[in-house]
C-alpha cells in the first residue's frame, strides 16, 4: 500500500468532516496477465480477448487482451479499503450497485486506481447505507475504465 487510508472515527464523521467533499483515491495496480487469467479460471470466462496474448495481438480491435469488466469491478473492494476506513465499523457488507457503465476496455497492463465521492448516506439503527461515486481511472487514458454508484451497509459497533 502507498498511502494510508484517511480514517474517520465513524460514519457520522464521515459526514461532517470536510474531506469527504473531495475525492478519496486507492493506490494505483498494474493488471497483469496472470492476473485476468486468474480471473478467468475463477469465472469460467476464458474469452480468447482476455486469454489469449497471441490471438488478440492479432484479432482484437485492441492489439492486446484485455481485462473482464468484471475483473475491474471485483477490484473496489480492495480499493476502498486502500482510501479510507471507518473505525466504528464491526463489518461493512456490499448492498449492490444502483448503475454501472464500463467506459473504455483495461488493456493488459494498464495502470487502474479508484477514486470515491460520498454520494449519500442513510442512516439505520445499526449505522448507515453509504453511496459512492466511483471512478475507476487508467493511467494515461482521459477515459475512465468504468464509473458507477456503488452501495455499501455499514455495521457500526454499538
């Protein structure tokens, strides 16, 4: 990890604190061809433009294969856990995704790193349905790989 995550003591400071008006950013992460293959061994997607360094070279519109949009999303958790932690947290589950767009392909060995605006937060009794804007960047590329609004259910310890 290259930076710390920015630490909120709970979610009800990560409602007040100024912070959260900017963007939050997990580190960058090089997607590597051992990396898609792993996917698709894990999915059954063996898609010849994910797996096939040879075939896409020469078939692919992208000259190269390219990571399963899956395979950037399956990546945020990882990402947001890079960018921020809520202290008062017990467990934070994924509540789902109310829209997702992959904007442009993530061509083996492209550089990617989320970027998380807070959207909204509901409270609930036991802490709150937090909503993010997510951005998933490409070094190089003014085209984000995908963006989406993503949902998570904070658990906060009593």
């Amino acid at each position: 990890m290259a930076h710390e995550p920015i630490a909120f003591a709970s979610v009800a400071a990560l409602e007040a604190t100024p912070a959260t008006n900017a963007v939050l950013a997990s580190d960058w992460h090089t997607i590597d061809q051992a990396t898609i293959d792993t996917f698709a061994e894990a999915t059954s997607d063996r898609q010849w433009i994910h797996t096939d360094p040879a075939r896409a070279a020469r078939d692919s519109p992208y000259g190269t294969t390219i990571a399963h949009g899956l395979l950037s999303l399956a990546l945020l958790p990882m990402m947001i856990a890079e960018a921020l932690r809520i202290e008062s947290a017990s467990m934070t589950i994924n509540y789902g995704f109310d829209r997702v767009r992959f904007v442009s392909p993530v061509p083996v060995g492209a550089r990617l790193r989320a970027t998380f605006a807070l959207a909204s937060v509901e409270r609930s009794a036991s802490g709150a349905r937090i909503a993010w804007t997510v951005t998933l960047e490409i070094a190089g590329s003014e085209k984000p790989a995908l963006v989406a609004r993503w949902i998570s259910q904070v658990i906060e310890r009593p």
